[in-house]
C-alpha cells in the first residue's frame, strides 16, 4: 500500500542500533500513516514491522519518529491527537519493563506552529534538536531549524489568577512581581489582562514572594505565598484582593491549593509557552548570526515580544521586520493573482471557441437530422444518420471543453477576487501595526496582531492563498468529485430505504390477509403509513439521483478543467472576464446541452430503426448490420465518462464479459436481444454489489460505487425499452387453452350438443362470460406485482407476454361474446315471429291443426 500511495518513510538509524523506527499505511491505510519498528535479527536479517501499541498510534497520520538513545523518549510528528493544526511534534515515555507508552505531549508553541512540523531529533544531552517546518517557507518547501531548548518539567505548576479590588472594582489593572525567597531571584514580572485575570508558571514549589502595584499609584503591596510541591503538573486557583482595612489599603491572597483546576493541561501549557518563550527558531544558515535559547524569565504580557508569538512569528522578530513581512506576502500574492488572471483570461477565449464550434456543429447535425428524415434512399439514409452523430458526439465534446474553460475562468475569477480583497486587508493591518507601534498602543497591536496570525494561517489556503493556479483547480476537483461520491452514497441508502419499505408494505399485507378482524385495524394503519412513507421516499430517491447525475457532470468538467488548466498554463495576453460575459456564456453552453438532447432523441429513433448503436454507426461506416444492436443497448458504455481502468475491471469481474456482451447484440430478434443484454448486465451489477458488501474487495471502492450506479442506471433504462418492446410486440400470444385447459373441450362438447341452435349460443355466450371473468382474474393476480420486484429478466418477459396475452383473448372473448349476443338476439326475434305467425293461423283456421 505504502508503494501505491508514493510513501517512502524517511527513517532515522542510530550507529549500532537493532532497532528502527518507521511510518507505514499498514495493510488497508484506514488509519492513516502509523509508526512501526522492526528489530535487526542475529544473522543480520530485519524482524516483520511491529505496530506501536495505543496511545502513540491514533485514526490521524503518525510520521518521522525519533527514538532518543536515552532509551526512553519517543518523539514522532502526528496531525492528530491534540495538534494545532497540520503535522505537530510530540513526544512520549517508553517504560521497558512493561513496554507502554506515555500520552503523547505535544512541544506546544515553541516548537509547535499551525503549519507542518516534521522529524524533532535532539542530541544525546537533549540540549540541541533538530527539525524541519513549513512556517515561513515557500508553498512546497520546508526549512531545517537548530534549537537550543529545555523541556517544559513534569512537576510545573500553574496558578490561574484573578485580581479584585473591593476598593474600586472597577479597577483590574496591576502589575505583580514574584521573586524566589530562597535565591531572591526574580522569575516573574506579569500584568493583569482588561478583566484582571493573570497566568504564571512554577518550576517548582516552595515559597515566593509577590509585589503588587495596583493601579499604577505606586504603592507596592507584598505578600508571601508557599506553591505546593507535586510530583506532576497541576494548576490552581488563586485571588489578589485589593481590601481596605480601617482606612489602609491592604493586600489579601486567596490561595485554593486544595482544589486542582479541572482545565485543560495542554491549553495552558501552550499558553504558558507563549508566554515566557523567547525560543528564536532560527534557520541554520542564519544559527552563526543569533544565540539560541529558551530564557527562564517571562516576558510581561503587554510585551510587543510576545504578542509577535500570536501571529506565529520568532518573539526576536523586530518592528520594521513583521510590515516587511505584511508588504512581502502581498507582493507575493499580487503575482499569484497575476498568474490567476492569466489563466483565467485564456480559459474565457477557450470557452467561447469551444461553444461556437459546438454551435456550427449543433446546427449542421439538425440540417442533417432532418435530411435524414425526408430521405427514402436507404443508404443515403445511412450516411446521413452517421454524419449526424458524429457531429453530435464532437458537438458534446466541445460543450464538455466549453463547461471545463468556464469553470476555470469562473472559479479563478473568483478565487482573484477574494485575494484583493485579503491583499487588502493584510495591507491596511500592516499599516495598522506600524502606526500602533508609533504611538505605543498595545492595545491596538494586540488586535491587529490577532488578525495577522489569521492571515498568517490563510497565506497557505487554496482559494486566496499563495496556492498556484494548478493546484488551486485540483482542489476544486478533488472537492467535486468527493461531493459526487457523497451524493451517490445519499442515492443508494435512499434506494436501500426503499426496498426495505415495499418489503415491509409486504409482509404488512399478508399480515392483514391472515389477521383477525380486531388486529386488521391496527395492522391497515401501519399499511398505510408505510404506503405514505413510501411515496416521499420514492420522490427524495428521485431528486437524490438526479442530484448525483447533476454532480457527476461536474466532477467531468472539473476533471478536464485540470487536463485545459495544465495545457494552458503560462500562457497570457487575454483580459481577465467579468462575471457578466462568463454567465452569458455559460447560459449560451445550456441552450446548446438542451439542442443536443433533442438531437439525440431524433437519432435514438433512427438507430432504432437501423438496429444499430451510435458507435457502430460511426465505426461501421454507414453499413447496417441486422445483427448487431439498437442504441438502447449501449446505453451508459459510451456515455458514462469510465475510463479504460475501469472498464478493465469489468472484465476481471466477469471473465469474457464484453465477449458475452457482444454475442447478446448479436441477436436479431430485438425482445430476445434486450433480454440477453439485461441478463448479462444484471450479472456484473450482482458481482459489483458482491464486492461492495464484502468490504475486502481488491478494487477502489469509488470506481466499484461509480460503476454500480452506471450499471444501476442502464439496466433501469434498457429495462424500459424491453418492456415497451415486449408491450408493443404484436405476435406470439398464448392461446386461451393455454390458460384454461378445458377451454376447446367445453366449446366442443356445447357445439355437439342436441340443444337447439338458440340454446347452444346462449350457451356458448355465458360460457366466454365465464372465461372472460377467470382471464380477467389471471391477469390481475399478475399484474398484482409491481415490475420493479421482479428480480429475473426472464420471469419479466414471462409476466409481460402473459399479460399481452391475457388482454389480447380477453378482447377477443368480449368480442366473441358480443357477436354472440346480437346473434342471440335476431335468433331470439325470429323463434318470436315464428311463434307469432302459428298463433295468427291457429286463431283464423282454428280446423288447421
């Protein structure tokens, strides 16, 4: 998997070491890259890889680790676990005697940035390290940085305060000044935040002193605090409160040392981190030039030092250097946008060439369409049917390269827009920066300092970033496509939803036939809920795949638009489009997609009548082949935007499946042909959805999901046409012996009987009433079940030459039985006259008889 995914792990080997650490997918890659080791055997020979055990191992990626020769401490880059964003550098505890790890610690600010931190290696004293970033590197590159630094201890303690005066409450700003007591050194100078709130750190416990000015009037109040002395790192609570003690202004320290913080270690570590760090990381060319180190003493939060920290940048960065930073980035963006405008000025012309040669193209095929149709000479017929589709095909091809140029102008457009506008921003921030720190307002620095550390981070973003042109449009892909595939994984859960609800109308109507009359009530009332149920579910899975068709056809245009991006890049000289051209363009490519669907239904009709498919028409050169298939067949092969991987995957799913697919068009009776089609299609679906339920198959599942929704697709359509064939077929029907066996034994044995010709049609009419009624109640007992149960496409054909012909001998028994009736009739009129006349004779010759 690691050689399929182009992942080479780079690997760290101590001189003499039997032990190598490593990065790998594993087997199926569902966890991302982890971190494994193997061991170098007696003979020289390596071990099998050896996952590491939780928790150094996470669903994220885990890359470059690095065992120190202390022979206890990990340290490994990982986009998981609690990073601050991109690849951060962590480090953890190996115990040998039991052969656990420690959580994994993350280095934090110092070390740590939003960018991507790679391969911490430090020296065996753990005094210099090593590691690479991206932060403030060129898109694409990283630096190598060499650090002095000490390691955070294990026992530090935190103290989270707040300062109160019962004085003026109003009042929250002081500043306090911690010294050691034994060594009277001092380890802290801070300064309340607008809320009064405060944060410092100890490396140890024992007692401090702390001075407290409030207010700034001078005044220093003192006190002496004893910090706990732990074991491991811990953070509390505690409270300056400014009192008045009979006219004197006094100081108060709360201290809640019984009552650990229940905070989030991690977050105030970094934060601490930020604070008292003076960590220059420094690139190695520039190590000579700067010392290196991290300094015990804090710096005061109203610092410019630290809040240069917030933006991501070294805290020895100078004044002038962050607006030389600002000016630089915009610059840099200016010329990324120049390359945008340059692109998207040229996909606009290539867009509108694309369209008009698909409009001389559109034009010409209906010209030819037509023709076609008022031509009677059979082979001029044929050549014109071709010209006409190769020019629809081409006219397709165009719109496709039209869409994709569009596509490119209007998301780079875009894309340039959003650029100005953070150039914009970015730049009036520098502005702010230098006039904030003119007047010294800290304020003011703070909060455009916030906004640099944004746009700090955005500088990389592909949309208004330093992203090139390229890359920006295989991310615009990259998210089409994972859009299509969400879309059609929305479409299957729907149509699986659906079974399971006819499933369940089902067994919900046998439930009723087989119920008692008190339960029927209860079980027709969960019938119909699930008939409703059924009926949104049927209308959200229709627009759920058209939605997917509508998003498949993007994902083809932002898939050429990286093929038209690459062929057009680094060429300019066309103005930029406004929005207004784009979208007349683009209204124009959708009339044209609509022409071209009328122009295919008119050739579907023609081809239909050849018996020949659009690629055969084309290929054939204009000669019919009765054996060879109807376009309906050969819907979704040419159409579906598979690629050649894909399609040789169809032939490893079923061996020969093109072979068999052929030897079924070659059927020239068109029922017999779809029904070969459908059956050999509806075997590859079946394979498919093996693979898929399996969840071990060896194919891409996104190639196995987009096939299964194409072969979904044809399967539905052909489906139609071989139920409209069969619908439409005029011969083969089943005589009504077929149904009712007895049928000529019953005529025969009326005909042959001794009842008078008047008895014998009355006979013979309430006899086809009979068969009419029993013909009617076969027909309906099959029409009963819904095509789409029907899983055979032999028991389909079945079901519809049945009810083809079970309409068929019921309009001729209607027919019979009312040819019967009028005969009944005149033979009813005539006994009457004839009994008439001897009535009429009898009463005048009265001797006659």
């Amino acid at each position: 998997l690691d050689k399929k995914k182009g992942h080479r792990p780079v690997i760290y080997t101590a001189p003499l070491s039997n032990v190598v650490y490593f990065s790998s997918y594993g087997k199926n890659g569902n966890t991302g890259k982890d971190i494994y080791y193997a061991t170098r055997r007696g003979d020289g020979t390596w071990s099998d890889p050896i996952k590491l055990p939780a928790p150094i191992n996470s669903k994220y990626n885990e890359d470059y680790p690095f065992f120190h020769s202390d022979g206890k401490t990990l340290f490994f880059s990982s986009d998981g676990h609690n990073s601050m964003g991109g690849y951060d550098i962590f480090r953890s505890n190996f115990n040998p005697s039991v052969g656990s790890y420690s959580e994994p610690e993350n280095l934090d600010f110092a070390i740590n940035t939003p960018d991507d931190d790679l391969f911490y290696i430090a020296d065996s004293l753990n005094q210099i390290a090593y590691f690479s970033s991206a932060r403030a590197s060129k898109q694409g590159r990283l630096d190598v940085y060499k650090v002095k630094v000490d390691l955070i201890p294990s026992n530090m303690i935190i103290i989270k305060g707040d300062f109160i005066s019962e004085i003026n409450p109003m009042l929250k700003d002081a500043r306090v000044t911690i010294e050691d007591e034994q060594t009277k050194r001092q380890i802290a100078v801070i300064k309340t935040d607008k809320k009064g709130n405060y944060l410092v750190d100890f490396k140890a416990g024992g007692q401090y002193n702390f001075y407290v000015e409030a207010g700034g009037n001078g005044i220093i109040h003192t006190g002496r605090v004893e910090i706990p002395r732990l074991e491991y790192m811990a953070a509390f609570k505690q409270e300056l409160i400014m009192i008045n003690d009979n006219g004197t202004e006094r100081l108060m320290i709360k201290n809640y040392f019984d009552t650990p913080l229940d905070d989030d270690m991690q977050e105030l570590s970094a934060e601490i981190l930020k604070r008292r760090a003076l960590l220059d990381i420094t690139p190695e060319a520039e190590l000579d030039e700067k010392s290196i180190t991290v300094e015990e003493e804090p710096v005061a939060v109203s610092s410019f030092n630290e809040l240069y920290l917030t933006a991501g940048f070294a805290s020895a960065s100078s004044n002038e250097g962050i607006v030389k930073w600002v000016n630089e980035s915009a610059d840099e963006l200016k010329k990324v946008n120049q390359e945008y405008r340059d692109l998207a000025g040229v996909a606009f012309k290539e867009s509108k060439i694309y369209d008009q040669q698909a409009s001389d193209k559109i034009i010409k095929a209906e010209t030819t369409i037509r023709a076609y149709q008022y031509t009677e000479d059979p082979e001029k017929k044929r050549t014109l049917l071709k010209e006409a589709v190769e020019l629809r095909v081409s006219a397709e091809n165009d719109l496709i390269n039209a869409s994709a140029a569009l596509m490119l102008a209007n998301q780079l457009s875009a894309s340039i827009l959003k650029r100005e506008l953070f150039i914009a921003d970015m730049e009036q921030s520098g502005i702010n920066v230098y006039k904030a720190i003119e007047e010294e307002n800290s304020e003011e620095f703070e909060a455009e300092m916030v906004k640099l550390n944004e746009y700090n981070k955005e500088l990389k973003s592909t949309d208004k970033g330093i992203a090139d042109p390229i890359t920006f449009i295989e991310n615009v892909k990259e998210v089409e496509v994972n859009e299509k595939i969400t879309l059609l994984d929305y479409a299957e859960r729907l149509r699986e939803e659906k079974n399971s609800t006819l499933a369940l109308i089902r067994q919900l109507e046998t439930q009723y036939e087989n119920a008692s009359k008190k339960d029927k009530s209860a079980i027709s009332t969960q019938l119909e809920e699930a008939k409703n149920d059924l009926i949104d579910i049927e209308k959200e899975n229709e627009a759920a795949w058209q939605n997917y068709r509508d998003q498949d056809w993007d994902a083809i245009v932002a898939s050429k638009g990286v093929e038209l991006a690459i062929g057009l890049d680094n060429q300019s000289g066309e103005a930029i489009p406004d929005q207004e051209s784009i979208d007349r363009v683009m209204d124009h490519v959708e009339i044209q997609q609509q022409s071209l669907k009328q122009i295919t239904l008119a050739e579907d009709a023609a081809l239909i009548a050849l018996g020949m498919s659009a690629e055969e028409v084309i290929t054939s050169g204009g000669e019919v082949d009765q054996t060879i298939a109807t376009s309906t067949e050969d819907i979704g092969d040419s159409g579906t935007g598979r690629d050649n991987v894909e399609k040789t995957m169809e032939e490893e799913l079923i061996t020969g499946y093109y072979d068999q697919l052929n030897e079924a068009r070659s059927n020239s009776n068109e029922i017999d042909r779809l029904q070969d089609i459908l059956i050999v299609k509806q075997q590859l679906l079946d394979v498919v959805n093996t693979e898929i339920e399996s969840g071990e198959s060896s194919y891409d599942e996104a190639n196995l999901m987009t096939l299964r929704s194409d072969l979904t697709s044809e399967i539905e359509l052909l489906t139609t046409s071989f139920v409209t064939a069969l619908i439409n077929q005029d011969s083969g029907f089943n005589e009504i012996a077929y149904y009712i066996p007895d049928y000529e034994e019953k005529l025969d044995e009326i005909n042959n009987s001794n009842l008078t010709d008047l008895e014998k049609t009355k006979a013979r009419s309430d006899y086809l009433n009979e068969v009419s009624t029993r013909l009617n109640a076969i027909l309906y007992s099959i029409s009963s079940i819904p095509i789409e149960d029907i899983e055979f496409i032999v028991e389909l054909r079945t079901r519809m030459e049945d009810e083809n012909s079970l309409r068929a001998n019921i309009a001729w028994v209607d027919g019979e039985q009312y040819n019967l009736n009028q005969e009944l009739t005149r033979q009813s009129d005539v006994v009457m006259s004839v009994a008439s006349e001897e009535k009429l004779i009898n009463s005048v010759y009265p001797a006659y008889e």
